[in-house]
C-alpha cells in the first residue's frame, strides 16, 4: 500500500513533467516561428524597432529554454530563462508593442512554476557550484 507521501511525490512528478512538456511545446513552437520568420513574427520584431537580428536572439533563446525544461538538470535553469524572457515580453507590450501581454504572463506564471517545483534541485545545484568553485 502506498503511503501519502508517495502518492504525493508521484502526483508531484507527473504534474511537473506535465507543466515542463506544454513549456517546452510552447517556446519550441513560438522560437522555431521567429527562427522560420513567419510573416507575424516578422511584423512584431519590425514594430518592436530593433531590428530582426533581436528575433533571431529571441527565437534560439525560446528554444534553447524549451529544450532546457525537457532535461531534468537543466530543467530550472531553463525555467529561469524563459520566466525572465517573458518578463522582458510583457514589458515590451505595455511599453512599445501594444497588443495583449496575457499570453506572455500566462507562460511567465508556468515558467516560474518549474523554477518552484524544482527550487529543491535549483538551490542543490547552486550549492555544489558555489562549494566547488570556492574548493579550487
């Protein structure tokens, strides 16, 4: 018989994996349309103003993050990097783009909710950095 707590690691897991596999589809998807210069993506860059070089950047970014979530080591940092890229993408829609900055927060919201999930993994990782680099 399986205690709670198991039950709850197992819930945990299969929700973070869940929540990792839609972040990943969605910035593979939104980066490899900016990488493809879909006609749209073309216009947001051009109405943003500086430059399509930035929807290149931005393009491997979301994708790189994507990928990053799907390996479970780099999974909060990949996180990190796509929460804070949303971040920077709804204050370019207030600021300069107009438009509906919902969609971005919605996947700011998910981004952070792996970097908490795994804040565990984040801080052991961080921890085994710092100690190696100061054993040096």
């Amino acid at each position: 018989m399986k205690t709670t707590s198991q039950t709850r690691s197992r819930g945990k897991t299969i929700t973070l994996w869940t929540l990792q596999i839609l972040v990943a589809a969605a910035f593979i998807g939104a980066g490899s349309a900016k990488l493809a210069s879909a006609p749209m993506m073309v216009q947001i860059f051009d109405h943003i103003g500086v430059g399509q070089w930035f929807r290149y950047v931005t393009g491997i970014v979301e994708v790189v993050g994507g990928i990053m979530v799907l390996i479970p080591r780099s999974a909060p940092f990949g996180g990190v990097l796509l929460a804070t890229t949303m971040a920077c993408a709804i204050c370019v829609h207030l600021l300069r783009i107009g438009g509906n900055p919902a969609p971005a927060f919605v996947l700011l919201v998910l981004s952070a909710a792996i970097v908490w999930l795994r804040r565990d993994q984040l801080a052991s990782l961080l921890s085994s950095t710092h100690s190696t680099s100061t054993s040096v």
